[in-house]
C-alpha cells in the first residue's frame, strides 16, 4: 500500500483547494521523530483496517499564515480560530487517506481532531506502529504531516 503517496496527495488536494496555497513535498521519513519542531499539531485518531494517528504538525509561523489563507484573515496568535482551523485541516488530510485507503479495499473510520498548542511538541505514537513523516513546504515555511500507524 502507497500511504506516503495516499498522505501526499491528500495534503496537496487540501492545500490547491481549501488553503490555495502551493506545496512542495520533502523526502518522506520512515523513523519516529520525538520532536519535529513545532508549535501546534492537530491530530485525528484512525480506526478500522489501518489503525493509528494522523497528525499535522506546524511551526508558528506556518500555522499562522496556512489558516489565515484558509479563513481569508491576518491571524496574530495561535488562537481558537487558528487551532480550529489546523484540525479542519487535518481533518480533511484524513478524509482523503480514507478515501484512497477505501479505493484501495481498506476501511478506516475517522474521529474527532484535536489541536495542541505549546513549544516543541512531541507525539508518540504506540507500541509496534509503523510511522511515516511527510515534510511539506510552503511560502512561510516547512510542517510535515505525520502518520502512526498498525494495518489489520
């Protein structure tokens, strides 16, 4: 299964038409990393065939400048607005692995995102998990967008 290319595609289909903002994808990490350098993540629990945690992970600076494209303002902080924001983003990430994970026979369920806010979050992902790193870029920056995952 190409979950790197399902996490790229979906990201990129996200940015075009919800953010219209243009992206370029890094080279795709295959290792935990404890600390990815950022300041808000937004992650959504996935259940069903591929089990795990969809995350998207961003500095300041990109959040800010990622969910004022997507809301049509000049946000300041990372405020209510921008922390719902960044899980509707992460969010629609994760319809769109889903959507590829069920054209390819796989069925996944999504929960509800949660956003976190702070200085150098780490995640961890659980015991016996797979996990595959994205790093995108944008105009104002660099985020990734992180899977954990178990299949079956």
């Amino acid at each position: 299964m190409q979950l790197d290319r399902f996490i790229i595609d979906a990201t990129t289909e996200v940015f075009a038409s919800m953010v219209f903002m243009e992206l370029v994808a890094g080279d795709v990490i295959r290792e935990d990393r404890a600390d990815l350098g950022t300041n808000i993540s937004s992650m959504i629990g996935l259940a069903g065939d591929l089990k795990g945690l969809l995350s998207v992970h961003c500095p300041r600076q990109v959040a800010l400048a990622v969910s004022g494209a997507m809301l049509g303002m000049e946000p300041e902080e990372l405020d209510d607005d921008v922390k719902d924001a960044m899980g509707e983003i992460a969010n629609m990430v994760a319809g769109g692995l889903k959507a590829s994970l069920l054209e390819a026979g796989s069925n996944v369920e999504l929960a509800i995102p949660t956003t976190v806010v702070g200085n150098s979050i780490r995640t961890s992902g659980f015991s016996g998990a797979s996990t595959i790193i994205v790093p995108f870029s944008v105009p104002d920056g660099d985020f990734a967008v992180e899977l954990n995952y178990v299949l079956g």
